[in-house]
C-alpha cells in the first residue's frame, strides 16, 4: 500500500457509518476510537443528513426511521 494513499473513511459517505454506530448505542461520534478518524467536516455534513431526512433527532439520537 502506498504510503500516501487517502484512508476509504475519506473517501466515502459517513452515512452508513453514523446509523451503524448510532444503532450501537455510540454516544459521542466525534469522540469514537475510529482506526482512521473521519473529517470532523464530513462528520458533521452525515450527522446534519441523517438529521434532515429523521433517522436522527435533534440530540443525535436514532428514530425509528433509522432503524
């Protein structure tokens, strides 16, 4: 592997990850040991989505939508 190589987390949507770690009782995600720590911007940008569309609610919390 390329010592320079950008880290998948990111590349990708965070979307998929917000809901996984909010469906795993995950309080904090900015605190969250990830292995590669995504861009606070890119997390907050999912955490406002998920918001948006009601798989959160406004304490970042998982609704029933986004189960």
């Amino acid at each position: 592997m390329a010592a320079n190589k950008t880290p998948d987390i990111d590349c990708s949507s965070l979307d998929h990850l917000v809901l996984r770690l909010k469906t795993l009782k995950v309080k904090d995600l900015w605190m969250f040991p990830y292995l590669s720590k995504p861009k606070v911007d890119s997390l907050n940008s999912s955490v406002e989505s998920m918001q948006l569309i009601g798989c959160l609610d406004d304490n970042n919390e998982i609704t029933q939508i986004g189960r």
